[in-house]
C-alpha cells in the first residue's frame, strides 16, 4: 500500500502540483510588478516563492509556515500562524496563496501581511458560491494537502466576505484575476476556473483611514 500511495502522490504532483504551481505564478508575477524582497505566508517548500521572486526581480527572499519542512528552496522560518516576525513595511510585496482558508484567524493573518508589505499584498485563493463548491473545494484541499499534512479547516469565502475581510485587515483590493484557470483538463473540469482567483491588495490610504 505504501508503494501504491508514492505512485499516487507522485501522479497528483505531476499532473496537478507542478501545472498548478506554474500558473499561479504567472498571475501572482503578472500583478506584482518589479520588486526587491517578497516574503511567502505559507511558504510550504517555497518553490512558488522562488519562482515568482525571479519572476519580479527580488534578490531578497523569505518564506514563514506553521510547519517547516524538512527541504526548501528559499529560508523558511516557523511562526505561530498569527503574528509575522517582521517589522513593519520589511518587505515590498507579501505573497500569500491558498493560505488564508487554513488559517483559525485569516483577517488577522490578512492585516499582518499588509502590515509587512510597504507596496502589496499578492492573494491566491477560492470563491465559494453555495454549497456545491464548498464541497467541491473541501475535496480539492483533502486531496491537495494529504501529502505535505496542512491541517484542511474547509473555511471558505463568498466574493462579498472576501470584502469584507479587505476591508477589515484596512487593504482594498486594486487587481483582480477572475476567473482563474490553474489547471488542465480534466481536472479543470472539477476545480472550475470560477472557483479561482488572485488579487493584489493595497494598504488603504492614510487619508481614508481618517
């Protein structure tokens, strides 16, 4: 059985993880624009950090997780899911993708990332619009998440309570990438572009702040 699992994880990277990886790099680079340093919330190994940092120019790059693995292709430092141990403004862009649903406090994580970033905050995420894809999200995270053992939470966001959650964390969104095809056929057939999409996400001017 365990040989039977390697070959199946080996599959779902193949055919989902690596095409996956491409993609959201792409839209994450396409509205980042140039860039110096980037830090990755979430980072896992890191490998889309790295990738959209060549992709933009940032010769600084770091990653925090909740659960750093044993190999990354960038520094991944621990952090308690809630409190980024950085200064604030310390990076000019902070990537953040598929992350927010897992987190137990995800406008706290939100306002973190805009509160480390002196440029952006660059989202990938999902859009939830019923409960068909509630489900279908929640089996696409099981599945996605098996192999590396992200604790799956299945909170996710309609269009308006990612607003809201904007809103919140004092950022607005001022890019928007949806839909957003990340996968291929068949699978994009299941995850449905629709169900994707990735945001740029500013700090709100002081002057509206007042």
């Amino acid at each position: 059985m365990l040989g039977i699992d390697k070959a199946l994880f080996a599959l779902h990277r193949r055919a989902v993880t690596l095409p996956r990886a491409r993609r959201i790099t792409d839209a994450l680079a396409e509205i980042a624009g140039p860039a110096a340093s980037l830090l990755d919330v979430g980072a896992g190994d890191g490998a889309i950090a790295a990738a959209v940092a060549e992709r933009v120019g940032a010769t600084r790059v770091a990653g925090v997780d909740v659960l750093v693995r044993p190999r990354t292709v960038i520094e991944v430092v621990p952090y308690d899911g809630r409190r980024l141990p950085f200064p604030d403004g310390a990076f000019e862009i902070v990537t953040i993708s598929d992350v927010l649903h897992h987190c137990e406090a995800p406008a706290e994580v939100l306002a973190e990332c805009l509160r480390v970033a002196s440029r952006a905050v660059l989202v990938k995420d999902h859009f939830r619009f019923g409960p068909v894809s509630q489900a279908l999200l929640l089996a696409m995270d099981v599945v996605g998440n098996a192999e590396a053992g992200v604790l799956v939470r299945g909170t996710y966001f309609s269009p308006a309570e990612w607003i809201d959650m904007v809103h919140e964390a004092r950022g607005r969104i001022t890019e928007l990438r949806w839909p957003l095809r990340i996968h291929d056929a068949p699978m994009r057939l299941v995850t449905r572009d629709e169900l994707q999409f990735a945001a740029r996400i500013e700090h709100v001017p002081e002057v509206e702040n007042t």
